[in-house]
C-alpha cells in the first residue's frame, strides 16, 4: 500500500513538473494579422505610407505576442514569419526565417516556401546572392532580375522540394514578369 501511495505521490508530483499547454488552437489575433497582410497585398497599394504603418503595426504586435508566448501553433508561427517577412530591414528577414522554420518543424504543409523565401530576402539584405530563387527585383532603370542569385548551390530537385520551383520554372516566370513590365511601360 505504501508503494502505491508513494507511485501516485510520484505520479502527482510529476505530473505538475510538466506544464500544461495554455494554448493548442491557433491564437485568433495573428491569425487575423496575417489575413490582413496578405489582403493587403492583393490589390494595388495606393496609400504607400498607410500600408508601411500597418506593416509596422502588424511587426510591433507579433513580436509582443511572441515574447509572451502567446504564438504556439505552427499556423502561429507560419503567420507570423509572413509579417515579418514583409519587414524592412535584415533582422525582420532572418526573424521571418526564423518562424517559418519553426513552422515547417511543427508540422505546417506550406512553410518550406516562406522558409525559403525568409532565407533569400535575408541574404540579399544583406548584400549576399539568394540561394533559392524566390526575390525578384524591379531595378530603378526598369526590368526584372533576380540577380544576385548563387543557382550552384542547390540543386534542382532541392528546389522543387522546397516548393521554389526548378531553374527552368523560375527562368519562365523571370521572363513573365519581364514582358508584364515591359507592357507596362509607356
């Protein structure tokens, strides 16, 4: 008898050793976050400055949900590297990076693309060619480029399980982008 009271003694005792989650749903708030940066990206932008505070805004408060611990499921975390991917400066970049690989480890069917996307925007912030292929750049003097893009690094089959497309994909939709440009221009 005293074996069993010591077993559920230990069993209880255990028990409170391991917190319990708070959270298992998605929280509603980044969820919401992340639906409006990405409704803010289908249309065109006309207020510049409107759409670079909610930006902002939408960084400041995933950030305070982060660091109180409020994001926890990979769509949380998937969510959020979005947000920040759509930052300004590298430490939003590699911080997108960062989420979005927390994303893939818990599970999340689409955070290969936005891990790979994260990992290239930071490095060409940077000053270093992306390795994935996913930035393309609309130069002051007009165009469409990709450069710098390093196309040895990885291979095409790396790409494609990445979500990223392989070199002929990306070179097709390099050439789209082109044309759309060039139509656009009086």
């Amino acid at each position: 008898m005293a074996r069993g009271l010591m077993g559920i003694g230990l069993g209880l005792a255990l028990a409170g050793a391991v917190p319990a989650l708070a959270q298992t749903a998605d929280n509603p708030e980044m969820a919401a976050m992340f639906q409006a940066d990405q409704a803010q990206r289908m249309t065109d932008i006309e207020d510049h400055e409107a759409a670079f505070a909610a930006d902002t805004q939408r960084r400041v408060r995933t950030r305070e949900l982060l660091a109180s611990g409020a994001l926890v499921t990979a769509a949380d975390f998937f969510g959020a590297a979005f947000v920040f991917q759509h930052g300004n400066e590298p430490r939003d970049y590699l911080l997108a990076h960062v989420l979005a690989v927390r994303a893939a480890a818990l599970g999340h069917k689409d955070a290969e693309w936005i891990a790979a996307a994260t990992l290239d925007r930071y490095l060409q912030s940077i000053g270093q060619p992306q390795v994935y292929g996913t930035q393309y750049r609309f130069p002051e003097e007009g165009g469409v480029s990709m450069e710098p893009y390093d196309r040895a690094l990885l291979d095409d089959a790396f790409r494609k399980a990445s979500r990223v497309g392989d070199l002929a994909a990306q070179e097709r939709k390099l050439e789209e982008l082109k044309a759309a440009v060039a139509a656009s221009q009086p």
